[in-house]
C-alpha cells in the first residue's frame, strides 16, 4: 500500500495557500484635494471627474472648500449646497477638513458641522490597517494654530494606533512651514509613530519635503495662483493620489501637465522659480474707441535670478486686428539687469474690454532643482483705464448720504458697473461721483435696488468683513505708482472696513449712508491729509477704482474696472482726472 503522506501534504498546501496569499489586507489608494474655494470652478470639477477612475476608497479634502467670509447664514448654507453639487460625480466616500474659509466665524462655524457633521472638526478614522488623522487648525477663530486641547487629543490618538501599519495627518494651515509655529515637537512626536505623511493646503501652492521618513505635502487643486500654472515650478493645480499595500506607499501627483513623482518639485521650488518669472504687469494704451490709435510701449523684463537668462516674448495671435513691431524678440539678459522692450502697436478703431485685449507672452527655459526641463511663461497685459473727472467743489456740501445735494449735480459720473472681464454690465445701476476742494477728496455713489428690505448689514468685530455685506468699495492709488493703494467700503448701516500702505484701519474719513425706496447710497469725506497727499492740482490723476457687492445679486460683485476676485490690482484701477 502506498503511502498517503505526499497527498495529505498536497492537501496541506491546497488548505493553507488561501490563507498566504491572501492574509495581507489587499491594496487600497485614497486621493488628496486641496484648496478650491469656487475660484477656479471648471478646474477643481475637472479634477473631481479625473478622481472616479483612479477608483479610491476615500477622498480627503484639505480645506478652504467655499469662499466663506461672509455674515449671510443662507449664504454660506448656498455655498456648501453648491460645493456638494460640485463633489456629486464622486464614487467614494468623502472626508473634510476645515480651512480658514470654511470656519471663517462663530456666526458660521456651526454652518460647517450642519455641512458635514459635528464630529467632522477634527476626527479620526481607520481604513484597513491604515489609520488616518484629520486636524483643525482654525478651532474656535484660533488661526494658524492647534490648541492644547487639540494636541491632546492628536498624542492620544497617535498613542491608541501606534499599531497600525501607516498613520497620515491632515490639516489645512501647513504648520510644519509657519515661521511663527514651532512645529518641531509635534514631528518629533510623530517619529515616535508610524507616521507616514503630513498634507496641507492653504499657500496656493505644490510643496513636497520628506524628513525623517516622514513626508510633508502643501497641494492647490484649484485656488488662485501667483503665476502662471506650470507644476515643475511649484505653481500647479493637482490632485495627488495614495496607493497602499502594507507599509509600501507610492504617491503620484496629477496635473493638467501630466502625472508626476511627488519627487519632481523639490521642496521650496516655487521660491526659486518665482525670480524666474516676471511680476504681472500692464501697459496703459490710449482709448481707440474714437480712431485708429498708433502708439510705442515698453515692456520691462527683470532679470531677477543670479544667472544669465535666455528670453523670447512674443504677442498673443488673436482675431483683433492688433499689429505689433516687432511680433516677436529674443535676447539673452545678464543677472540683475532689466531691458525696456519697445513695440510699435496700431489699435483699430473699436472698444475693447480687458479679455479680448491680446497679451505679450515671455519664456524663458527653466530647469528645476530635480533636472526636470519646462518652460516657465508670464504675461504682460495690455490695458485701456475707463477715466472719471473729479470737479472742483464751489460752495458746501451737506454730508448725509443722500447725493442729492446741488453740489453733486453736473459732476461727471460712472453709471455701470460690470461683472465679469468680457464687460458684462451689472444688471442694476451704480452712479459714483467726486468731487474735491482744498482739504477734501468727497465720492458720492448711489445704487438701484429693488428690494431694500433683503439689504445685508450684518459685519462686526474688530475687523468687520464689510465686503461680506452689501457695500460700496472704493480704491484710490494717490501716488500712481501701480503698487500702493487706500482701499476703504461701507455697508448700507454705516459699517466701515478700510486699510492703506500702513494696514488696516490706518487712515481717517467720515461717511453717512441712506437707504431709499428701490435704492441706497452713501457720501465720503476723506482729508488728504489723512491719504499724505497734497492738494492735487488741474489734471492731476490718481488710480482709482469701484466695487460694489450685491448679495441679492445673481453676481454678487461688479467693478468700474474688473480685477481678479482677491488681492486687488492697481495696475488695473481705473484713472481718476482732477478738473
């Protein structure tokens, strides 16, 4: 008789193969999105459809969702009912983290846990053998930080899983890069524990260091940005997707420009390539709306690194029937040094706003600090100032809010307002006027609106978010260097928000509003002396600029002269010229 030890061995193998092969947890991936704020909406929905076919177990959010910064409860309640309707597509599980502009004050902080939950500030959650960390680093309007109370609970947590195979922290403010926090304790807490990565958002930019085993990521997925979008330089707008299988982590970052190694940017690349691109910039063109215009302009292009640089600018084609000599120039520039490109432009005849304005291209080749080649491009605009004419005030001027005075009628006025860079005009009419005498800039403005009773008043505190509300928001560059600017807003009970070269609040006016039947309107008094301005004289010209928020507007913001949503643009105000 055979013996039956071979086969019970083979079926010894057969009973036990199942348990080999399949005792480690199987492979899972989860993606990380950053700060999307509805600032670039096509962008961050784009990003959500690329998410669906990496297949993830989850989707973390690094905070700043919405725009936040607002009073209105409804409001903010609107928003997150469109930044779920932007998300809807998604197939996985969704996690959030706050941000500055999800949590922006007490009156709405308790929106964001209706939003999501109350438990959803900062939590914990475990997937497979993976244990994953959520902190809020804006708890109760403590900006930029992590109170005891928090980092008691983040050392508890550490301590209950030190187990797991992978720990991943998440947080909107990056900590780990604010020179006023200390942030070495808690990464030397983290190496006690299988702490694998740190991601962040907030600074609108790719950041990537790995430091002690542990690495750190900042990702935008599609907030604003300071240049041109181009990933190897630390500009970009991405997701990055984490694959597990064990303790083996492989990350990828995916961008408009193709899928890159988390290695590809080294850490602080965007400090290094921003002296390679040149600060955005306008040249002011004479108004063609009447005649052909012909005119010279200089471009000036900065050499801001520490070696020579080769550069080609070339004008934007576009069906406008500009013509540009020279079309195109290349040159090679010495570290520190600045050219003043000359091109002749003839502008035909017609009335153009900002975005169908052709624009001058200037590349210039870059490697990174990693060896990855690419082209860094920036931009120098072309730019047409609307022009208002402030009027010498005869007599007095009674300060009441009402712009009805005498004194205001005959003054040149605005009457539209627009809401978006192709020149669409606000639906209801803005009319601003200015007027001055030997010790007073004064600005009358009136605005339709059908409902008073919907007007929205509600900014307080030490720093009143006035441009929240309805307002009336005006800019003035005094000095026309295109940099400095007093900006200053009122809401329709008075409420003031302002700020200059010297900070917030860092000026004096006096302002009186009014609140009609189908309209409201406000009056400012603002001594030159407090704007360290002379009396400005016949055909003096200053910057100048308005703004005015509607909340019950479909378009809640329209502009004299459209600048991006945040920070303001002086080289885009419009001119104010004194009579």
């Amino acid at each position: 008789m055979k013996s039956l030890k071979p086969y019970f061995l083979i079926f010894l193998f057969l009973l036990v193969l199942p348990f080999f092969c399949f005792s480690k947890e199987p492979d899972f991936q989860f993606v990380v999105w950053g700060d999307s704020q509805f600032e670039h909406p096509e962008v961050f929905e784009d990003f959500v459809r690329k998410t669906n076919p990496l297949n993830p177990a989850f989707v973390i959010h690094v905070g700043d969702m919405i725009t936040g910064y607002s009073y209105d409860r409804e409001k903010i309640r609107n928003q997150w009912k469109r930044f779920k309707k932007q998300i809807s597509p998604l197939k996985s599980d969704f996690y959030p983290v706050p941000g500055n502009h999800d949590v922006t004050t007490t009156d709405t902080e308790d929106l964001y846990a209706e939003a999501w939950g109350k438990d959803r500030f900062y939590y914990s959650f475990s997937h497979k053998n993976s244990q994953f960390i959520i902190l809020d680093t804006y708890l109760h309007q403590q900006d930029d930080t992590l109170p005891k109370l928090e980092i008691a609970w983040l050392r508890n947590q550490l301590e209950k899983n030190k187990n797991a195979e992978n720990i991943f922290v998440f947080m909107h403010s990056p900590l780990f890069k604010r020179k006023q926090y200390d942030w070495n304790p808690l990464h030397q807490l983290f190496g006690k524990y299988p702490v694998k990565a740190v991601f962040a958002g907030h600074y609108h930019i790719y950041y990537h260091k790995k430091l002690d085993n542990i690495r750190y990521f900042i990702l935008n997925t599609s907030g604003e940005m300071r240049f041109s979008p181009n990933h190897l330089t630390g500009y970009s707008h991405g997701i990055l997707s984490v694959k597990v299988k064990g303790e083996d982590i492989h990350y990828a970052v995916h961008t408009k420009q193709g899928i890159f190694p988390p290695e590809a940017v080294p850490p602080d690349e965007h400090i290094r390539a921003g002296k390679f691109y040149q600060e955005e910039s306008a040249s002011i063109i004479p108004n063609p709306e009447k005649k052909d215009v012909q005119t010279l302009i200089k471009v000036p292009v900065l050499n801001r690194t520490n070696e020579e640089c080769e550069y080609v600018l070339k004008w934007e084609e576009k069906d406008s029937g500009f013509e540009f000599d020279p079309n195109e120039i290349k040159f090679s520039l010495d570290p520190g040094k600045t050219r003043d490109v000359g091109f002749n432009i003839r502008i035909p005849k017609g009335r153009y706003f900002k975005s169908e304005l052709p624009r001058l291209e200037i590349r210039i080749p870059y490697i990174n600090k990693a060896g990855w080649k690419t082209q860094i491009s920036s931009y120098h605009s072309l730019f047409i100032p609307p022009e208002l004419g402030a009027v010498f005030l005869k007599g007095k001027l009674l300060l009441d809010g009402k712009t009805d005075d005498p004194a205001w009628k005959g003054a040149p006025s605005i009457t539209t307002l627009y809401v978006d860079k192709k020149g669409t005009p606000a639906k209801q009419y803005t009319i601003v006027k200015v007027l001055y005498d030997k010790n007073n800039l004064y600005i009358g403005v009136k605005g339709e609106e059908p409902n008073p009773a919907g007007l929205q008043s509600l900014a307080h505190g030490e720093i009143p978010y006035v441009f929240a509300d309805d307002s009336f928001e005006f800019y003035l560059d005094t000095n026309r260097d295109l940099k400095t600017f007093y900006r200053f807003m009122v809401n329709p009970k008075g409420t003031i928000l302002s700020s200059g070269p010297k900070g917030f609040f860092s000026f004096q006016f006096d302002v009186e509003t009014f609140v009609g039947k189908n309209f409201w309107s406000a009056e400012f008094q603002i001594p030159f002396t407090e704007l360290k301005s002379e009396v400005p004289s016949k055909g003096s010209e200053w910057g100048f600029n308005v703004r005015r928020g509607r909340q019950q507007a479909a378009s809640t913001v329209s502009e004299w002269s459209r600048m991006r949503g945040f920070p303001a643009q002086p080289e885009y105000f419009g001119i104010l010229e004194f009579e």
